[in-house]
C-alpha cells in the first residue's frame, strides 16, 4: 500500500512541476496512470490523502471540464478513471475481508503445473493426476505452454455429490466435461441466476465477471472437466483478479454496477 501510494505521489510531483513550467501534461500520457489506477481493488489507497492524491492525478491526466484541447479526447480515459475509483473504494471492504485467491491459486500453480510434451501436447487429460485444493473444494492439475501468451489450461475434477463454492473472476472460461454428470449455476451482471445441466461431452462457459458455482450430482463418482480460461491475457492488462461470494445469492457489487452503466 505505502508503495504504491509512493508510485502516485511520484507521478503527482511531476504533473505539478510540468504545470509550474507552462507544460500541460498530455493526453497520450494517460496509459500509464491508467495501469496504475486499474490495479487490483485491495491494493487502491485507503487513506484521505491518498485518495486525494488519486484523484488530482486523474484530473491532470484524463483532463477536465476546462480543458478544451484534450478533453474530447480524454474522456472516455477519464470515466475509465473515475470508474476505477468508485469500485476500488466500494470494493476494498470485500476484499479486505476475503482470503487472498489469486496468491492461493499460484501458489497451486506452482507446485502442480504440468509442462506439455515439447511444450505442444498433454496426453490423456481424462486420467492425468490432480491435487486438491482446499480453497476451491476440488482437485486439479494445471499445464504449460510456453508459446501460449493469452490463455491456459487445466483439469478439474469435483468429488461425488460435492460443489466448489460461489466465486466469479475477470476472466473468460471454457468447461469441457470429460465424465461425469452435474450442472451450474450461473450469474452475470444482476441477471437471474441460470442453471445450466451437464454431463459427459458436453461444453459450457462462464463469462467474464459472472458468479458461477459447479455441483456434481453424481453420489458415486467423482466429476471431470477440462477448463480454459484467459487468465494470462488479463494478468497481462492488470486486471486478474478472483472474489470469493456467497452461495446463497451472491449479493450485486461494483463490478456488477459497472456492467450496468456500459
């Protein structure tokens, strides 16, 4: 927190320097305090000054009502911005309470990711070892491919009459399952929870910010399935994260208002 707080006290020193010397700071600027300020929602300041530090770099970056030249083109930057803002705020109690996902899942990463054969093929995924994972109620084995920059793969395998808890992340999925039977509930952008039925050969998805929940019905027989998702290409824009929500009813939050308003 005190660095990035430091990051941003940085950049607002050179903003107020180049306007004491008759520079306006330009519009092409904006894509770096854009990957600052859309940093995972636990990591945005909490105190007064911080936030006030933030916002002032905003208005220099992303331009304001007064400026003329670059406000056309700043715009839809400075929504982005402020966006940013209002769902980091709204969401750091969330987070703040929630166990650490990401770092519990590269954790597991590191310890139980496969690398392909020749960095182009797994052989087998219907019976390749998996590994428990505590924080998700099932096991799985994740895979390398090194040429590979925006998507990965992995095997999980749900025990007989079992669930993974209610979660939703900022990425795409795609569930091939390889056995058994069970279905998914499913939630996107406060729309009405969809359940979806599944079973052996069949293919389904989560999209993106959507809460989900998997349940396999079987009593008897554990369930497979083969997940792609695009982890990588969001790591890569900064903005990877996973929640933790209630299996009851996941209750609306900010990322949910922000698909609203767009």
């Amino acid at each position: 927190m005190s660095f990035l707080y430091e990051v941003v006290r940085k950049l607002l020193l050179q903003v107020r320097m180049k306007s004491d010397g008759k520079e306006k700071p330009s519009w092409r600027t904006a894509p770096t305090t854009l990957r600052l300020t859309s940093s995972h929602p636990s990591q945005a300041p909490t105190s007064r000054t911080s936030w006030t530090a933030w916002c002032v770099c905003g208005q220099e970056f992303y331009g304001n009502k007064e400026d003329k030249t670059g406000a056309a083109r700043s715009f839809s930057l400075r929504r982005m911005f402020y966006a940013n803002v209002r769902r980091a705020r709204r969401m750091e109690p969330i987070m703040n309470k929630s166990p650490d996902l990401v770092t519990s899942l590269e954790d597991f990463i590191k310890s139980f990711s496969y690398a392909a054969q020749q960095g182009l093929l797994v052989e087998n995924i219907a019976e390749h070892p998996v590994h428990a994972r505590a924080d998700r109620g099932n096991a799985a084995a994740y895979f390398s491919f090194p040429d590979i920059k925006s998507m990965e793969a992995h095997v999980s395998e749900i025990p007989p009459a079992s669930s993974t808890p209610t979660h939703r992340h900022s990425c795409e999925a795609l569930f091939f399952v390889l056995s058994g039977r069970g279905y998914s509930v499913i939630r996107h952008a406060g729309q009405p929870n969809k359940r979806v039925t599944w079973e052996a050969g069949d293919l389904f998805c989560t999209p993106i910010y959507a809460w989900h929940q998997h349940v396999n019905t079987d009593p008897a027989r554990p369930a497979r399935y083969l997940e792609i998702t695009t982890i990588p290409l969001m790591k890569s824009l900064g903005d990877w994260y996973i929640e933790a929500g209630d299996d009851k009813e996941p209750e609306s939050s900010s990322y949910d208002d922000e698909a609203k308003q767009h």
